[in-house]
C-alpha cells in the first residue's frame, strides 16, 4: 500500500475535510509552507485556495502521484500534532510533540486491534476523516500495512 492509497481508500469527501483542516500557519511554524506550495502546484497558498484545489488535488491523489501524497499527507499531520500526541500517548508511544524516532520498533505499540482502541477512544474527540487518516497513516508508515483500515460498526461502541 501507498500514502496514496490511503487518500484513495477514504475517499474524496475525507479528503476534502483534510484539506480543509490544513493549518497555513502551522505550515509556516514547520518550515514546510514553501514546499509544500510548490508541490501542490499552488501560486498563492492560504485556505482559500486549497479548498478551490481540492480537485486538482485529488486528481493528482487519484494518478497516484506519490511525492505529492507524502506532502500532502505531512501537511495534513503537522497541522494535527495535538490530535497525533493524543493518540500516541494512548498508545504508549514515546514521541516528542508528536515526533517519534524512526527507528522506532512499532510491534511493541501497535498490538493487534489497536486501530479499533484508537478509534474507540477518539472518534468522538476528533473529525472522522483525521482520525482515520492518521491511524492508516501509522500502518502506511510503521507496519507497511497492505489495506486501507475502516472501522466495524463494534469500533465505535
């Protein structure tokens, strides 16, 4: 599986709320604005025009463009670290602000069934498409996972 993969497997409507959900300022904090700008294919960045590219975006997602879904995919992580601290916290993952080593030997936090835990415990602290873009996002990135995880209808009990 791919981070396109991921962005595909959710859909166009979650990855509308995504792109919605980037933090222009957070961009800038992390040093990622410029770049991420470039990649986009973007001559002016700010809310207004992610969400007028939401298209394009997708189209792109959907050619599998594979550099791009990656920024896309740290854009949309960097603007969420409360949400990411959260969730690794819960896990037991030692990070810093969200950042944890990579080198980090996952097997030991991402037991089976943790993605149900995590959504368990988040879905109604969080939006939906974030929380799910982030859990594929750690099985995309630790555990090389070979499907797109969407939640039973028991996860959310």
């Amino acid at each position: 599986m791919d981070i396109s993969d991921v962005f595909l497997g959710l859909g166009q409507d979650s990855f509308a709320q995504l792109i919605r959900g980037i933090s222009i300022g957070k961009l800038r904090t992390y040093q990622i604005y410029e770049g991420f700008k470039v990649r986009a294919h973007l001559h002016k960045l700010n809310t207004e025009t992610l969400r007028k590219a939401v298209p394009r975006l997708w189209e792109r997602i959907a050619a599998r463009e594979e550099e791009f879904a990656r920024d896309m995919g740290q854009a949309v992580l960097v603007s969420h670290l409360d949400m990411i601290g959260a969730v690794l916290d819960f896990l037991g993952v030692p990070h810093e602000s969200g950042f944890f080593a990579k080198d980090l030997d996952a097997d030991k936090f991402f037991t089976a069934g943790w993605e149900d835990r995590v959504y368990g415990q988040f879905h109604s602290t969080y939006p939906e498409a974030l929380l799910l873009f982030y859990i594929n996002h750690l099985r995309w990135e630790l555990l090389h996972a070979a499907d797109v995880y969407r939640p039973t209808s028991s996860s959310a009990a």
